[in-house]
C-alpha cells in the first residue's frame, strides 16, 4: 500500500494542497457622492443687460435685518460668462452690493 491509511483502515488526508489561498484584500470601492436638486443652490442667472423691473424695485426697499449675510460668491471660471447670479434667500443685499460696485453713470443726453 502505498498511501498512509489510518488505524481503522481509512485514508488519512492531505489538506495541505486541498486549501485555498487566502483571498487577497481588496479596498472598498466608494462612489463620488452625487449632487441632487434638493443640495443645489436655488439661484436665478440674469444677463446684466435684462435684469427684471421686479428686481430694479427691491432696491428701493428698506433692508430685513432678519437674514444673515451670504458669503460671497467665487469669481466665474470662464471670464466669457455675462450674467449675474443671485441667491434667491438674500437677494436684496446682493442688489445693494452691486449698485455699490457698479461706476457712476453719466448722463450724456445733448438733447
């Protein structure tokens, strides 16, 4: 006989080529989180040339203390953008930002 047999006349067995290698780890994969409409700012983008008479008039208005001031918004990645974007929650102080910004007009008429 050539293979060891046990006592009670069963093969022995091997299991030191039955095993299986141990499975190599492998990092979880984790997804790029994903944007949806709720987690997106609520903004209106007007060109500066068409902003609504809606809006002209809210300049009149006396400013709500109530709301916190917005931080600013980042400068636009492509300089060919003409527009302005507003945050629809603080949009009265956004206007009075941009009528302090804006150059003095200068009344050319020669009528």
């Amino acid at each position: 006989m050539d293979s060891p047999t046990c006592p009670i006349g069963a093969p022995t067995r091997d299991y030191s080529h039955h095993r299986r290698p141990p499975k190599k780890f492998v990092a979880p994969v984790i997804p790029p989180p994903t944007t949806s409409r709720s987690t997106r700012r609520q903004v209106m983008v007007f060109p500066t040339t068409a902003v609504p008479q809606e809006i002209k008039d809210l300049k009149a208005l006396p400013p709500t203390p109530k709301l916190p001031p917005a931080p600013l918004s980042p400068p636009p990645k492509s300089r060919r953008r003409n527009g302005i974007v507003f945050d629809l929650n603080n949009i009265e102080q956004q206007l009075k930002d941009l009528e302090c910004d804006a150059p003095p007009r200068q009344n050319n008429s020669s009528a």
